[in-house]
C-alpha cells in the first residue's frame, strides 16, 4: 500500500479531521504519518493520549514550547519580519501564512510519501512547491483560507497570495476535498476547477460508546441547558446573537460555552450579558478530545450560531453541528447556505434561524423547543438518526478511500 503524509499547522488534538483521515487510510493498510507543530504544553500531553495505541503516527515538524524559545526565536524573528515588510511594502513571504513553513516544505520532501495532504494555509504553499517539483499532492479546503476571518483580521493577510495558491492547487491536486457542497461548488466557480469531493466534518458512530454519562457542567438538572463550544470564545462566532436575544427569552435554563477564554475575551463577554443571566451562564475550558462528546451530551440544545461574515463561514457546514447531533442533541443553527444543506436533508434535528440580527426571532426558536417536551425529544432522536443514517464518520470514510485509491491510481 501507499506511504501517506498529512501535513498540518498546529497541534494533531487541535485537528479532528486530520485525526480521522489518518485513522481511515491506516486501517486501509496504508502507512500514514501525520506532521504539525508544538506550541503548548498541556496540548503536546493531549497529542500523546490520542497517538496511544494508534496504527499511525504524528511527529513535530518543529517544537515551539517554551522550553524551545530560544531554540526557536530565530524562526520567530523571521515571522515578525515578514510581517512588517508585507504590511510596510506588501513584499509576499511563505512565513507569513505560519511558523516553520519552510521546514514543512523540507520534511515533506524527505518523506518522499506517494501523497502528501495538506490542510493549512502554509501546506498550500508548502503543495504547490511539491506539485512543481513532481510529488503528488492532495489539498483539503477545510475552510475557504483566503475568504476567512473578520474584516479587522484579513487587512494585513496575504489575500491575493492566498488565492493564487488555492487556485493552483485546486486545478492540479487529484485529492481535492472541502466541507459541504456550498463550500465545493463556491470553490469550482472561482476558481474554474473541478468540483472538490465533499467530506462532511462528522465524527464515528462508535464513538457513542465512550459517552460516561456523568453531569460536570450543568449545575440544576431540573431545568434544560444549552451548549456551544468552539477551540476560542471571543467575537464573530454568534456568541453576539445569544447573549442580545436573552431578554427576549423568559423561561429558566442554563446556557454553557466551552473554549479558551482570554481576558480580552472576558472583557467582549461580560457586557454582553444581562445582569439578571449571569448566574446561569457558565464558562468551561476545553477538555481532551475523548472527553469533548460526554460533556456535549450533558445537555439538550447544541447552538451553531455561525455568522457569514465572510465566504468561509457562509459555505461551511462546521464539525460542532455534526458533534451535536452526535451526542443527541437538538440544535439551534443560523441559516447559512452551508448549515442550510444540512437542514434540507434532515430537517426535524432542530430550528434553522436568521442569521440577522433577528433576535427576538432567535429567542422565540429556543423556546419553540425547550417549552415543548415532546418536540424536543423528537428533534433529539432525529439528530440520532440523522448520524447513525449518513452524518457519521463510517459513511464518510467510504468516500475518503474512493478519493485517496482514486488519486494513488488503485483500483
């Protein structure tokens, strides 16, 4: 079988779809290592739980702990440099689309892999170097890179970089993926490429098994409670529309946030919030991603309150809706197109809400559910099937090795 590199930007727990990709191909025979980087300490314990007992591997391009700091500073010299020609003369680097870029480009040509996948926004420079020099290179657009983030953000991001790179790869990689088919068909008609496969980001069945069943988060069992969780709580995620429907909403419940919480994000937050909810709001950090479904399944209503402010987020159809429905629960999601195509398969799961500032509207779909017992049960058994139908990682995975034998020319 074939010798597989998947190329990533961060931490192997940061990455589910990579995770699940290795996981497919190496238990198709295939001889898989997965390659990112290091920054955080309790992250690197995390990345050693998950390669326990794994047919695959996962090893540091680079280890940026602070342990490493000065080891690594001239790496972060050259970043901080390259920002400040990009946004003093836009002079293009690869570093600035992440640390260790070049030594990414460098270890994939060692690997001297059959395929290597990218899935960063580095790894698309990193593709397009392979591509020129022969290698076979496969792309997966997890998010439309060059159409993501706030307008504030994207300022000082190389956007015409971006999509030069994404073009390129999209004509020329035969392993092309993305998220939904919104997001697939966007990325063919700008670019005039073939239409990416569709990989929903949806997780195992078999993963149910591991749900412990125990409450840590809720505090009053006696009244329902939602859930929303993110790797970062802060703005742009549809936290706004929450917090400024809550006067709108005057039945009794919970409402938990799970993510890394800075203080400038506390600081965003805490107003938002109106006196009389802040006893009933409870913030989580994140938890090892074994544990993430048992502490989702706690709860009745995952919210998926994506905002389009960008193409990114307009097409995509995010893992959390995915892991909600996992883990049984209804869920609250905007009307984007990409939670949209969702919804038009299997649409009892939950409410579909404006994704305006309709906030009286969005107030309303909240207690539509939690005010109707047996609404509220049928939307959560329909999230079941839903996954157990099509929406699981066992469905998805038969269409990830047609992608990958495709591409490797086995037939």
């Amino acid at each position: 079988m074939a010798k597989i590199l998947i190329l990533i930007g961060a931490h192997l727990c940061t990455a589910p779809r990579p995770q699940k990709e290795a996981e497919t191909l190496a238990n198709a025979g295939h001889d898989v290592t997965v390659r990112g980087f290091w920054f955080d300490p309790e992250l690197v314990e995390r990345d050693r739980l998950l390669m326990a007992d794994k047919k695959w591997r996962f090893e540091p391009i680079i280890d940026f702990q602070p342990t490493y700091r000065l080891k690594n500073l001239g790496i972060r010299l050259q970043s901080r440099l390259a920002k400040e020609l990009f946004q003093r003369f836009g002079i293009f680097s690869p570093v600035l689309l992440g640390y260790g870029t070049n030594a990414m480009l460098k270890a994939a040509r060692l690997a001297k892999a059959d395929l290597i996948i990218v899935h960063s926004e580095g790894g698309l420079w990193v593709g397009k170097k392979l591509l020129e020099e022969g290698f076979r290179v496969g792309v997966d657009f997890e998010d439309w890179f060059s159409e993501d983030l706030l307008p504030s953000d994207r300022a000082t991001r190389p956007i015409h970089q971006l999509k030069l790179l994404e073009s390129y790869l999209a004509r020329n990689c035969t392993y092309c993926l993305t998220t939904s088919h919104a997001l697939a068909s966007a990325l063919a008609d700008a670019y005039q490429a073939p239409k990416p496969t569709v990989i929903y980001n949806v997780f195992p069945w078999s993963e149910r098994e591991q749900i412990d069943n125990q409450k840590r988060d809720r505090q009053n069992l006696n009244i329902p409670s939602l859930h929303w969780f993110s790797q970062t709580i802060g703005a742009g995620r549809g936290l706004e529309l929450l917090f400024l429907s809550l006067p709108y909403l005057d039945i009794d419940l919970e409402i938990h946030l799970r993510g890394n919480y800075s203080e400038s994000a506390r600081q965003w937050l805490e107003p938002l919030i109106p006196e009389n909810w802040r006893h009933r709001v409870f913030i989580h950090p994140t938890v090892p991603n074994l544990e993430l479904l048992s502490r989702i399944a706690e709860h009745d209503i995952g919210l998926a309150l994506e905002i389009p402010y960008c193409l990114s987020r307009k097409f995509t159809a995010t893992n959390k809706i995915f892991q909600y429905m996992q883990a049984g629960l209804a869920i609250v999601a905007t009307d984007t197109d990409g939670q949209r195509e969702i919804w038009r398969q299997f649409p009892e799961i939950g409410e579909l809400v404006s994704n305006k500032d309709n906030l009286e509207n969005l107030a309303n779909c909240l207690k539509s559910l939690l005010c109707d017992t047996n609404r509220l049960a049928t939307a959560k058994k329909a999230a079941l099937e839903a996954t157990k139908e099509k929406f699981s990682w066992e469905h998805q995975a038969i269409l990830l090795l047609q992608a990958v034998d495709s591409s490797l020319n086995i037939h």
